[in-house]
C-alpha cells in the first residue's frame, strides 16, 4: 500500500485539476488581463478561454519552413478533437461541417484571436523563408523554385478537375481491360488492392482472343457512350458561355490544313550590268 502522505498530494493535485478544468468552462468572456490575444474555443453553447500559441516555424536542417494556417484552419485544429469527444460516433466530414458552423456563427470580435493569430504567424513564416532562402545554394535555390512550380500545377489541375465534375463532364472511356478488372475486382485472389491488381494482370494474359473480344466490344461501345455524351455536353457549355472547355481539335485540323496549304514562291532578282534593268525570274522550273 502506498504512503498516506503520497496518496495525499495525489488527492491534492486532482481536486486542484478539477477545479481549475470547472473554472474555465463557467468562464464567459476573457478577463482584462489576458488582453487581446486571448480567443474561445466553442464547445456547444459553452465558450473555454484559450490563449492562442504562436509557434515559431523554426524546421528541421534541410527543409523549409511549413507555410501557417489561417484563421479559420486555426479554429477547426483547435476544435477537431472537442467536436470529435463530444460527438464520436460523426464521420470526419461532419465534423468538418459542424465547426465550420461553428465559425459562421462566430462575432467578429470572437474571430478576431485566431485571425491576429495568423498575421502573426505569417511574419515569422516570412523570416523563417528568408532565413531558409538565404542559406541555399544556387543549385538547392532552382530545385525549390521547380518543386514550387510543380505543386502550383498540381494544385490547379485538381482544381480544374472539381470544376469539370461539377459541371457534369462525361467520364472517358474504360480499356477492355478496365471493364475486365472493374466486373472480376471483388473476387480476384488477393488480399490488398496490389495484390489484386498483380492477379487481374495475370488472369487477363491468360484469357484467349475470343474471350478479350468480349471486352474490347464493351471498350468500342463505351468509346461511342464517350463521344455522344461529350457531344451534348459542349454543347450545352457554349449555352451557359464556357467556351474555354470546349475541345479545341478542330481548330487545330483547320490551322493545320491552312499551314499546309500555303506554298511560298520564289522569286528571284537578278540585275543585267549591260541593260543595268532589272529581270524577275521564279524560282519555278519550266
């Protein structure tokens, strides 16, 4: 049995705990000496006071300083694991839902906190870069501009690919071998998606012409569902004036055949010393 004077401080130190945790949830507004910095986070219709914590981005040798959250992302990291305790049975996404209601229905001056909070942040982030930048070689300096060049791309083709679902663009056509994986996925050998994959490959080299001619027919008729669908759908993008999604083939074909079509004449000028005129021959033989 452990002494009665350690079960006592421990005794101690939970009831202090406890009361500090009940101090904190009757609160209702920040006190004047914690001035402008400090924030609530929301829970319910219960408001906990809490000072937010800048962190300086200081990172590990070798790699640059993480780009700082604003304030709204502030919010959501601060009450993700509040609204997941009070509700843990929501999927991921509702909870997303539910703080970001809890952000709408914020006062400016609630929101105020988390958004100083993220100026603040971004100054730092700003030394942190400069600092970074500074200590990189020419070299390191072109392999992070070309990293950044490629996130920027990448980050505007899923853009752009949202965009496209939204506006309800056909899906392209499936390989023969697509539609083979896709009808025997589930009860392929395999017990990770790898190893199902590496067994549909094997089962398709097996099957005989006759049977992948099963497959390509489905291919060949999703090629023509493909075109159909594209068809009335660009169509229905020049109604609502969103040419720029239109396919741009046949106005290549046309500047390709105008190109092609146009044939540069030679002309040569060839100057007489005796007559002293001038003679204008084509470069065509006769």
């Amino acid at each position: 049995m452990a002494p009665f004077g350690l079960m006592f401080s421990g005794v101690c130190l939970l009831k202090k705990s406890f009361s500090l945790f009940s101090h904190a949830s009757s609160l209702t507004r920040p006190p004047v000496w914690m001035g402008a910095g400090a924030c609530w986070t929301v829970n319910s219709s219960r408001f906990v006071n809490v000072i937010p914590a800048v962190k300086s981005l200081t990172t590990i040798a070798g790699a640059p300083p993480k780009r700082p959250l604003n304030g709204y992302m502030r919010f959501v990291k601060q009450q993700q694991p509040l609204v997941v305790r009070e509700y843990p049975d929501v999927k991921a996404v509702d909870v997303i839902r539910k703080i970001a209601q809890q952000w709408r229905t914020l006062t400016a001056d609630q929101k105020q906190p988390f958004q100083q909070a993220s100026v603040v942040a971004r100054e730092q982030f700003k030394v942190d870069m400069q600092r970074y930048q500074s200590q990189l070689t020419p070299a390191q300096a072109a392999a992070l501009k070309q990293e950044r060049r490629r996130r920027l791309a990448k980050r505007k083709a899923i853009r752009r690919k949202r965009e496209l679902n939204s506006l309800g663009k056909p899906k392209r056509p499936r390989s023969s071998f697509n539609i083979f994986m896709a009808e025997h996925f589930e009860e392929s050998r395999g017990t990770t998606t790898q190893g199902k994959m590496k067994m549909l490959r094997e089962d398709w080299t097996k099957l005989s012409t006759s049977q992948k001619q099963v497959y390509m027919q489905l291919a060949e008729d999703d090629k023509v569902r493909y075109k159909n669908e594209m068809k009335s759908w660009e169509e229905h993008m020049m109604d609502i004036g969103r040419e720029d999604l239109i396919r741009r083939k046949e106005t290549h074909k046309n500047k390709t055949a105008t190109k092609g079509g146009k044939q540069k004449s030679k002309v040569k000028v060839v100057k007489t010393k005796s007559a002293g005129a001038t003679t204008v021959r084509s470069g065509k033989k006769a």
